[in-house]
C-alpha cells in the first residue's frame, strides 16, 4: 500500500501529483513527497516493523511506491538492499574519549558497498512505476555504481554522467555492468548541468534530476535503521557528511516520523561534515550566513565534491534547527579519520567516511558534542573503491626473502619484540 500523497514544493508548498518533475515550476526550490502519516501509523507498528526480515523494505510504507521486491517479482534483485549493521565501537570510543559510540556501517550495503543503494533502489523502482527504459544520473561516483549495478539486474539501460577525475575503481565499477559511462572535462555542477537540460531533451528517468524527489527517499531508511537497532532510543548526537546535502536531512526526517508517530523519543543534535576542499554547507554554518556559496572543489573526497550543493540551504537549516553544527576537516585529516575506524575497528571507510570520523573528532574536541550522551557517526561508503587516496599515504611494505634470519632482521629494523617459544630442552 503506498500512503504517499504526492508532491509539495520545499519552498511555496505547492502542490504537485506523483509525476517526474526536477523542480517546482512556480519558485524552482526542490520538490519533497509527502504522505499521510496517520494512517501509515494505523497500519503498521513497530513491533511489526521488527519481525520481517532486515532490509531497507522493513519500511516500504515510509517510501512513495506502489510495489517493492517484498511483492513484486520484478524487483526481486533489490531485495538485499539496506539493514546494514549499527555497530558499537568501543574502541573508538575509547580513542575519542565519549562514552557511547556507534557505526552505522553502510560501507557493507548490497550492491555497491555505499549508502547510495538505498536511494537509487526507490528511484529505479519509480522509475520502472513511470515506464521509463533508459534511466540516468549524474554522479561523483557511489551515485554511477549503484545506478550501473542496479540498472543492469533489472534490465534498465543506463547512461552515467561523472566528472572525468574519478577514483579507477568507480570508473571500473560502472563500466563492468555495461553501463554507458560519459566522462565529461568539468566539475561534479557543469556535470549536473548537462544533465538537467539532457532531462529536457530525452525521455529518460535521471534519477537526480526528475526523479530526484524519489531518489532521495531512499536515505530516509538509514534513520528509521538507527532508530530501530537502538530500541527506538534516538541518539543525542548524529554525524553526517554532505555533499549535495539530502541525506543528512532525510535522517533527520525519518527521526522526526518517529517521533510524531510516537514511536521513538529522544531529541538528536544532527552534525554535518565536509572537507575543507569543498565545504559550501559547513562554511554557510560556521559563518551564520543563510545561503550557501557556491565554491569550486579541490579534495580527495571526491564522492563529496559539490560546490553547489542543491539541498545545501535545507541541509543547514536542519543543523540549526536540531540545536548541531557543522565542521569540515584538510585532506590530510580525512586520511587519519579512515586509518583511525580501520585500525581501532576494523571498518575501512573511503574518504568520505574520513571526513565524518574526523569531522565527529573536531566537533568532541570544540565541545560541541557531549561525550557522555550516545552518538552516532554515518559511514558511507567503502575504502576498497578510494584506494588511490590511502595507497599514496602508506609506507611500502617490507619484502624479505623466505628464510627466518631475513624475517628476525625485519623484526629488528621495525623494533618489536613479539613473543617467541622456549627454545626445545636438548635430548640428554
Ligand atoms: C559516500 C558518500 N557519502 C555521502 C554522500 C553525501 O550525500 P548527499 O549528496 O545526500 O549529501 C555521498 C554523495 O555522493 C557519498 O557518495
Ligand atoms: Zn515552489
């Protein structure tokens, strides 16, 4: 049963049918669906909520679709998709010095190891609700993946937009699923751009650009994920990174669901996070502007890399509202944010998951954060796709020759001192 009601304008509160549409056509501000949360509390409850089984579908009546994989044979492949762990992280905790700490881990999504499965699970499902067959997006890169891996199990074609400085492993994980990947010489905005006249032109369901509104949708699941593995508790802090700034917004609605619903309690202060390289949202924040600034990206978190980032002023607005604050954190930091989850953790992040740990660990320091109260920092993406990044930051590992004298020599030249066995006693 879908209890969406359609679409209402974020800025006029014009209203819209469920239709692809960018934008509204009155004041041009982004489109947001809206449902009848009454009757979604009537018809469901949380005790129902945590007998099926884990997956971003636990909460299909939160999401604007007739039909989803549980019912529909159709959509079957995007079965797997979400109810990623929440992880404590007790070590970390430790490092940081705050008392209650959790991971929520989406670098282990299906398919593609990124938070960006779950957005464009609802996208290609509308998409397919729309009838459209080609589907596209523009992308700095988790988007490319998802949409690629994606399109191909359901037997969409796919034309991906990317800037042409992409990690090689985003590049090779779009290109394997035969989708058409288009690099094009500009920046994460120029590649948007093209992409929202090429929606004018083509019949095609870009997922953010006409289906966005959908698309985004998607990122409400991690919240209602939170909020459900911590007992309906909501944690008294939440740190997010940014780049076109929906998803730190949707976590913050899906708590706000909850809490109308009265299903969950709690009040959370939602932190944003960014790179220094590319932090029009965390700058606006810091500076107490009210519009963002346009700025032009130069990071190794290039899945962050929006200068122009389209749901940056609500992403702020959230910030403020919830009583958070926002951070961004030099290239240099993100890399000792992802060496710090994977070495106390044993998570390995990409960049951008540098950034929220870093950003979390600037934010502790500032105060800004109260240690005592349970936190939660959002991971979201995998390090096996950012390989580039930490690659040029490690030392060469030793090569030896196989014999054990070469082995004990590397001990000495690294200083440790592990254990060894007692040499045997000599027969007498
Ligand atoms: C790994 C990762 N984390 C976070 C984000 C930020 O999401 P949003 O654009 O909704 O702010 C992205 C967006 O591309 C991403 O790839
Ligand atoms: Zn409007």
């Amino acid at each position: 049963m879908n209890f969406e009601l359609g679409l209402r304008c974020r800025d006029c509160g014009k209203h819209f049918k469920s239709e692809p549409l960018a934008g509204c056509d009155e004041c041009f501000a982004p489109l947001e669906v809206y449902y009848d949360l009454q009757a979604i509390g009537k018809a469901i409850t949380p005790e129902l909520l945590e007998r099926r089984p884990s997956s971003m579908w636990r909460y299909r009546e939160f999401l604007p679709l007739n039909s989803t994989p549980l019912d529909n044979p159709r959509l079957t492949s995007l079965a797997g998709v979400g109810g990623t762990p929440l992880v404590p992280v007790a070590r970390l905790a430790r490092k940081l010095g705050v008392r209650e700490l959790y991971v929520k881990n989406d670098a282990v999504n299906f398919p593609t190891l990124s938070f960006k499965d779950r957005v464009v699970a609802v996208a290609l499902s509308k998409a397919i609700e729309f009838g459209f067959k080609v589907v596209a997006c523009s992308s700095t890169g988790n988007l490319a993946n998802s949409v690629a891996a994606q399109a191909a199990a359901l037997g969409l074609e796919a034309y991906i937009f990317t800037p042409s400085d992409l990690e090689a492993a985003k590049i090779a994980g779009t290109l394997v699923y035969g989708a058409k990947l288009i690099k094009i010489s500009g920046n994460y905005d120029q590649v948007n751009r093209l992409c929202s006249e090429i929606a004018q032109r083509y019949p095609w369901g870009i997922v953010n650009v006409n289906l966005r509104p959908y698309y985004a949708e998607g990122s409400k699941t991690v919240g209602y994920e939170i909020a459900q593995q911590l007992d309906w508790k909501l944690p008294s802090s939440l740190v997010c990174p940014m780049a076109g700034g929906s998803l730190i917004g949707k976590i913050a609605r899906a708590f706000d669901d909850l809490r109308q619903l009265g299903w969950a309690a709690g009040d959370t202060r939602i932190f944003g996070a960014q790179a220094t390289g590319c932090s029009p949202i965390s700058s606006a924040v810091k500076e107490g502007r009210k519009d963002i600034e346009p700025q032009r990206p130069s990071t190794i978190a290039r899945s962050l890399a929006i200068g122009n980032p389209a749901d940056g002023f609500y992403a702020a607005r959230t910030i403020r509202a919830t009583g958070g604050w926002a951070e961004d954190v030099s290239d240099n930091e993100i890399l000792e944010g992802m060496r710090l989850l994977a070495e106390t953790e044993g998570i390995f992040t990409e960049t951008a998951g540098g950034v929220t740990v870093a950003c979390a660990r600037k934010l502790l320091q500032q105060g800004r954060i109260d240690p005592q109260q349970p936190i939660v920092l959002v991971i979201t993406g995998n390090g096996l796709k950012t390989l580039d990044a930490i690659i040029a930051s490690q030392a060469e590992a030793p090569i030896i020759a196989p014999r054990m004298r070469e082995f004990e020599a590397e001990l000495v030249r690294e200083g440790a001192t592990p254990e060894v066995e007692p040499e045997p006693a000599l027969a007498k």
